[in-house]
C-alpha cells in the first residue's frame, strides 16, 4: 500500500498539471514556502490539515480528493478533469449560467 504523504505528494502533482501552475506560483499565491512545499510535492512530509485545506480550495476541490487515492475519476481525460475543476472554482454567477446552458443543451437533443 502506498503511504499517505506519497499519495498527497501524487494528487497535488496531478492538479498542478491540470491547472497547469508551478510550485512558485502556488506558493505565492497561498504565502506557502518553497522548501516546504517542495517537501510536500517530493513525498518526504505531510501537510497539515490547514494547509491541505487551503490547497483543497485553491484547486477546486475536496480535501478528500488531495489526501485519498482515486479511482480514475471514471476514466476523465485531463480537459474534462480541467473543466470541473474550473467549474468548482468559479463563481455562483458562472456556475449557474454553465448549468443553464447545459439544461438547454439537454432539452434541445430531446
């Protein structure tokens, strides 16, 4: 079984590429330090829950989904992984006008 600070170290990779940023960019943006995330991102430590947490919200996603092993997200391909994760972090505003055009293109292949 893989260890969790290796499957952490996997997941925060995986949405680095999705949403295609740098360490350095995270970094700044979320007042984390370089070296320690580099410990995160290289499987030697475990972020604390706080950290997950903002890490969670910065991609868009649950906690859970950082600190869990997947199960191939029902095979998605990387821009369909992209949209949700935009999707997620996007406003109400967004999210609601992305829900109706989607109800539309329901009802109009009906």
């Amino acid at each position: 079984m893989i260890e969790n600070k290796e499957v952490m170290a996997r997941n925060i990779r995986h949405y680095m590429q999705i949403k295609n940023v740098s360490a350095a960019e995270i970094c700044k943006e979320l007042g984390f330090r370089q070296n320690t995330f580099s410990c995160w991102i290289n499987a030697k430590y475990y972020p604390r829950i706080d950290k997950i947490e903002q890490m969670a919200n910065y991609f868009g996603i649950s906690k859970s989904a950082l600190v869990e092993e997947s199960v191939d997200d029902f095979d998605l391909s990387d821009s369909e992984r992209k949209m949700i994760i935009e999707f997620r972090s996007s406003d109400a505003v967004t999210r609601d006008a992305i829900k109706r055009l989607l109800s539309y293109s329901k009802r109009s292949q009906s």
